[in-house]
C-alpha cells in the first residue's frame, strides 16, 4: 500500500505551480506605459485631439483628459495616463486590455 504522505507532498507542488501560473496571467495581462516616448506620445494626443477626448487648453498650456476631468502639462504625462486609464477600463475579469500605439 502506498503511503499517504506521498500524496500530501505534492500538494504543495500543486500549490506553488498554479501560483506561478496566476502570476504569469497577470503578467500577461497588464499594460506597459512606460514606454511611451516623444513621438509616440505626440501622435497618441494628436489623434485624442482629433477625437474629442483630449481638449488643449492654450491660455493655461495644459491639456485636459475629458473622460477622467485630469489636466496635464506635458503630452507625454497624458499619454501615458490615457493608456494606464483605457487599460484600467477595460481589463474586467476574463478580458485582457489591447492598446494601440
């Protein structure tokens, strides 16, 4: 007969491998931001702009993030807050945020 402790052993193996796992999905599943650079940032806030989400406010230089009511003094500040603010919104439980750049 096999002894009982054999099977308890594994258990924490168990444990630790699909704790592992978990953690990797939430690797997966988060959005970087802070790779935003210049360029990138501009064409980002450009295309907020032209969409509506992002108002310039040219007396104060600061743009304000219409969704949110955040104002910013620099464009790579709001892009990296829209794309941290867009993954926010949309990672809900069994979805996974996609941003384009």
């Amino acid at each position: 007969m096999t002894d009982p402790n054999v099977l308890d052993k594994t258990v924490d193996d168990y444990k630790r491998h699909e704790t592992d796992l978990l953690a990797q999905d939430r690797d997966v599943a988060q959005v970087s931001t802070a790779d935003v650079d210049k360029t990138t940032a501009r064409h980002l806030v450009s295309d907020l702009v032209d969409d509506g989400i992002v108002t310039p406010v040219a007396d104060q230089r600061a743009l304000v993030h219409e969704p949110s009511g955040e104002a910013f003094d620099l464009i790579q500040q709001i892009a990296v807050f829209h794309r941290g603010w867009t993954a926010g919104r949309s990672l809900r439980p069994g979805r996974r945020a996609v941003l384009d750049d």
